[in-house]
C-alpha cells in the first residue's frame, strides 16, 4: 500500500490512522485488548480522569531502517515509567509485557504509515492510562483505559537540527516540590500551556524552569530534558526529584561516557552558572535532541555554541542516537526491540 504523504515535510500534529489498541480494566482484570478502528474513547462523563486528572501516558516511536524493517527503542522503559505513573496516581498498572505486545500491535496494523528510511520522519505512539466510571468523591477509578494510537511525524521544534532559543521561567513552575514531576501525567502539562504560551509568543521555541523550591536550577524544559556539554568535556543534565525521568536522556548519559568518552554527570545546573557550558541542548522522544542557542534569563542573554550553528558534540551525539534508532549504528544490548 503507498500512502501519498509528504514525508520529509511532516509537522507534530495529530494523523487519524486506521488502528490503534484499547484494553479495559473492569471487576479486577484486564480484559484480553484488541485492535479497533474506532478513535473515539467511550466513557463516563464521571471518569476520575476527566475530574481529577487521574491519567498518564507515553510517547515512543518506530524507527524505519535502511533495509526496510521496523523498530523500536527502548520501549520496555515506557512500560516500566508507565507502571511507576501509575503507581503515583494509585491506577491499575499495565504489565510490562501486555504494553509491549500493544505497542507491536499497533505498528504492525499501521506499518504502512512508518516513514521511510532517510526521511527523518518516525512514527510517534501514545500509550495512554486512564482512570473511567462512575466515581464522583476524590478517590482512585475501579475501571481503566489502556489504549495505544498512532502518527507518522517531523521534528517536535521546527527546523530539525538546528538551534532555538529558551526563556526561563520565573513566574511560573512546572511542577510542585513533592509533586508528580517525576510522573508523566497530563496535569503536569496543562499546567505548561500558559508559560509556553507566553515564551512562543515572545518569539521563544521553549519554557526553562527551574527547581520549584529554590529557583536557583535548572530542572527541564517544557517539553525536554536539559543538558550542558563543559569545556572539560563532561556531559551535564540536571538530578531533581521533580524531573520527569526521561529515556532520552538516560540514553545520553550512557552513550556520551560509553561512546563518545564524556564524563557523564547527573547533579546541579545552577542558572548562574551557564558560562561553564560551551554546548546545551533538550533532549526528548518527541523533541530527539534539540541544540539550545542561548537562553533568556532575564537581562542575560546567554549564547552557549551558536545562535546559528549546531556544536560538534551535540551533532555526534544526535548522530550516535539516531544511528542506533535507524539501525545504522550498533546498539547497546536490549535497547532496539524489532516489529
């Protein structure tokens, strides 16, 4: 089947494909889940998701290689930061492998919508967990959603690899000290819509915030994880208990000592302190990894590499992350799971 899309020209926006998977939660079991045509959730309009925000979800994608097959990365540590999301919000979990073979699923349905090889475009999938029935106190579902769409996809920021400039945040947190930062829920989200709002209206790709209790860190931006490359060749993203555990930047942190021979480093990325970094980027699923030209704090001003130009490092790391998730490049064991 040939699919007329403009492939090397794909935005991150919504696609409608044929399938997706949906499994329900009812009277203490997950029924066996099927693949449905059908892209509209039927629930309660007494759903704890819809009230209380009781719901959590991730994103992954399929890689198509250069010989033509399909893969994916990672995506067994979706599954495990799924289960702890849902562990936070007290919801059912989705077994580890029950989220896998969903996942297989819905590719193999929709393979025809993997972007080709050499186009840079991915299909993105979104698992989603969602708490549903008739519950109107404050208190977790008995029911649950686990369904997995689909979308083939471009660059999350515009322009690919290229560098976007970032604001700090002062006025608005992402995430509360002791919160549901570190769980990928919707309300962590919703509560970026207004800084994001304000920074792209300023002319700003994204929001940098900082640690809630001190103001003084960076934590992540509104839609990645932050990292700093210093002048002593160490790899630096920021270790908070608020900060959304991402794949990405796990994956970084391994393959910049592993593969490139950086000191990789997880701690403090003080806001005062952004001289010491030559290079910064935001690393994500959806975002891969984005160089940071400079961030706006305020009357600084700070240019990291370039405003215009990606900095080596970051460009060899890109490399060896999309080599690995294209099969171009060897990948660590366990890392790629084939369609």
């Amino acid at each position: 089947m040939t699919i007329d899309l403009d492939w090397k020209n794909l935005d991150f926006s919504y696609r409608k494909l044929p399938y997706r998977y949906i499994s329900h939660y009812k009277d203490g079991a997950w029924d066996a889940g099927k693949l449905t045509e059908d892209a509209t959730l039927h629930i309660s309009e007494a759903s704890p998701s819809l009230h209380y925000g009781q719901q959590g979800f991730e994103g992954l994608k399929a890689y198509r290689t250069k010989e033509g097959n399909v893969q994916l990365f990672r995506p067994d540590q979706n599954a495990a930061r799924l289960q702890k999301t849902a562990e936070r919000l007290r919801m059912v979990s989705v077994p580890i492998e029950m989220f896998l073979d969903a996942v297989k699923q819905v590719v193999k349905a929709n393979i025809d919508y993997v972007p080709p090889y050499g186009t840079g475009a991915t299909l993105y999938l979104r698992p989603l967990l969602i708490g549903v029935g008739g519950i109107m106190g404050v208190q977790p579902a008995n029911e649950y959603i686990f369904t997995v769409f689909a979308m083939p996809v471009g660059s999350y920021f515009k322009g690919g690899l290229k560098p976007s400039n970032f604001i700090v945040s002062h006025d608005f947190d992402r995430a509360a000290p002791c919160g549901t930062g570190q769980a990928k829920v919707g309300g962590n989200y919703a509560a970026s819509l207004m800084p994001g709002y304000k920074a792209h209206a300023a002319g700003y790709s994204d929001v940098v915030y900082l640690d809630p209790a001190t103001h003084t860190k960076i934590e992540e931006a509104g839609a990645a994880n932050f990292f700093g490359i210093t002048k002593n060749d160490e790899f630096v993203t920021p270790l908070s208990p608020s900060i959304l555990p991402s794949i990405t930047k796990y994956s970084l942190l391994q393959l910049a000592e592993e593969r490139l021979g950086l000191k990789a480093i997880e701690g403090d990325v003080f806001i005062d302190q952004l001289d010491k970094f030559v290079e910064a980027g935001a690393c994500g699923t959806a975002a891969v990894i984005t160089p940071i030209g400079a961030i706006d704090n305020g009357a600084d001003h700070h240019v990291f590499y370039s405003e215009t130009e990606v900095g080596p490092v970051t460009r060899r790391l890109y490399d060896e992350l999309t080599g690995i998730q294209f099969g171009v490049i060897d990948a660590p064991k366990g890392w790629i799971y084939t369609v």
